[in-house]
C-alpha cells in the first residue's frame, strides 16, 4: 500500500521555527557570549531565531 502524496513530508520544504529548542538556544549564547558552561539551563535569555 502505497502513502498518499499530501501525507509525505518534505525534506526540501523547511518552515522557519520561531521557537528554538534549549540545546540550540545555549549555543546561541555561547557564541555571544551571554553562556558559560555550569550556568543552570531554565530561565534562560530570549534568543532571536536564526534562519
């Protein structure tokens, strides 16, 4: 039985998150400089999202 087109996903279509994930929001940080590393990890500093 073969999916339905509509139901595949898309590897070439990526939609721009506005929300990023913890890991991803400490390597902002880091590379800014605004993260150590032993810093605790909630409450952390909005970050904008990068495309």
């Amino acid at each position: 039985m073969s999916l339905h087109k509509s139901l595949k996903g898309s590897s070439k279509i990526r939609k721009k998150r506005n929300v990023l994930k913890r890991y991803e929001r400490i390597n902002v940080l880091k590379e800014e400089g605004r993260y150590e590393e032993g810093q605790k990890v909630w409450g952390l500093p909005k970050t904008k999202v990068r495309e």
